[in-house]
C-alpha cells in the first residue's frame, strides 16, 4: 500500500537537506510517510503541479531555488501571499483538493533571531529572490530602519524595497555594506557550486548579527568573515530547520519534536 507522502522540489535539488530533516521527525514520532527530493525544471513546472493534484497519497511540497514565485501561479492564494510576501515556500493539498500556497520561510528567518531588538535600526540585505522577499516581510513586521538592499538587479531592489514600505537604498552586489545592526545574505552565493559571496563587513560595528541562509556549506565564506571578526553569526541550518518545522505540521498533523534540534544538528552536520 503507498503512504503519504511529501517533497522539496527545486532545480537544483541534490543539495536538500529537507529529506533529512523531514524524516528524522517522520521517524520520531512513528508516523508512516515519505518525505522526497523531486527535481523539477521550471519547463516542468506545470505539469508536475497537474500531476500532484491527481495523486491522493500527497501531502504537498516545499518549493526552493527557482519556483518560488512561480510556483504562485500554479496553486491557490486563500492566505493572501502574492499581496504581503510575494513568494511562497510551501505548498498543501487543502481538504477539498484545492492547492494551497504558503510562506513558511518568514516565521523561520524570524525564529532564530528571537528577541532581538531591530526597530529603528540600519540592515543590510543581500538578495531580491523568493526568499529575501520573506525575509523583507520579516524584517518590515519588526520595524527595521534603512535597509541596504544590494543585488545585480537595482531596479528590482529599489522596487521590492518600495513594495515592503521599506526606507533606504538599492546597490549593485558588489556596493559596500554600510554599517548595520544584521546583515543578511539571501542569495544562493557562496552554496556549493554556486560563486562566492564576497563582502565587505569593515564597516559593521562590533555587535552586528551575520546572518546567511545557505547551509551548504554551512561554513560560509561570509560566516568566517564575520567570526574572523568576532561577529555574532546564524548559519543557514537555522532558518532551515525553523521553516521545515512549520510546513511538516501542515503536511503530516503533528509538531516535530523540536526539543530533539541538537540531535538533528548534528546528524546533518555528520
């Protein structure tokens, strides 16, 4: 008999650490489902969305590196996404078939960052993709200060600034990151195979926050810079294992075990 079962999907996929993750809760709690990596080009797009919808055993997916904006197209939006964050990372079949899109990536970016007081205070943000839109989303709920977005698109730095209500400036990638409270790089520079990120951060003070969401390599180059000064750091596992602990909830109909995230760390880091 086939289980339920859900999946990452992306272009590339091989570097997931969703299907870990995902099972390692899977398996805590004894609930008898799959969680997969399926590569899915964005040609594909459409017809795998198509096939889901006809496959009673899925439970829905989450959606990386490039689909996340596209993939709104091809589902629901009960929730209101395209209009707030513009991007979804997670996406559930509803009990009437219906599929569903969602952004789990926002309430993950926040968690690790807890009480950190931001209100009123200079960030620097790297990227302008599906996840700095969640990320923006964050940060403008928190009531940040002038925000730094630097990106090979200014236009659309400027614009996604605009969109999220957000005062302060659009530069190209390689501009110099002004003096912040957090940086954060929401790109795919510096992954494995991917080019690296390289910053300028001489201009931080001592008690800025580095924040980089890739978690392959979970040592960044950024993220050695910013120790290399002594700079408070979140590397990207933490974001990762925020956002997958809220979509496993909505695909299987229980928390994870997040009391067990030492565990999990270190068997993703094994």
């Amino acid at each position: 008999m086939a289980k339920p079962y859900a999946e990452v999907i992306g272009d590339p996929i091989g570097h997931s650490k969703s299907p870990l993750i995902h099972g390692f809760w899977l398996k805590a709690l004894g609930i008898d489902a799959d969680y997969r990596a399926t590569h899915v080009t964005p040609d594909a797009l459409p017809d795998y969305f198509a096939e889901r919808t006809r496959d009673p055993d899925w439970r829905g997916c989450n959606v990386t590196v490039p689909h996340k904006v596209a993939a709104l197209a091809h589902v629901e939006d009960r929730g209101d996404v395209r209009s707030t964050i513009g991007a979804i990372n997670t996406v559930i079949r509803a009990g009437d078939g219906a599929l569903i899109g969602s952004n789990t990536d926002a309430p993950g970016f926040a968690a690790p960052l807890g009480t950190l007081d931001l209100a009123g205070k200079p960030v620097t943000v790297i990227g302008a993709g599906g996840a700095a839109r969640a990320i923006l989303y964050a940060l403008a709920r928190r009531g940040v200060g002038a925000v730094t977005l630097l990106n090979r698109n200014v236009e659309k730095g400027a614009a996604l600034l605009s969109g999220f209500g957000l005062d302060g400036q659009a530069l190209p990638l390689d501009g110099a990151v002004p003096a912040s409270a957090l940086v954060v790089n929401a790109t795919s520079l510096g992954m494995t195979g991917q080019p690296p990120l390289a910053l300028d951060l001489s201009a931080l003070p001592d008690d800025a926050l580095v924040y980089d969401i890739v978690y392959a390599p979970l040592e960044t180059g950024l993220l050695a810079a910013a120790r290399a000064r002594g700079l408070k750091t979140i590397d990207g596992l933490e974001m990762l294992i925020g956002q997958a602990a809220v979509a496993f909830e909505l695909f299987f109909g229980a928390a994870p075990p997040r009391e067990r995230d030492a565990e999990l760390r270190g068997m993703l880091l094994g």
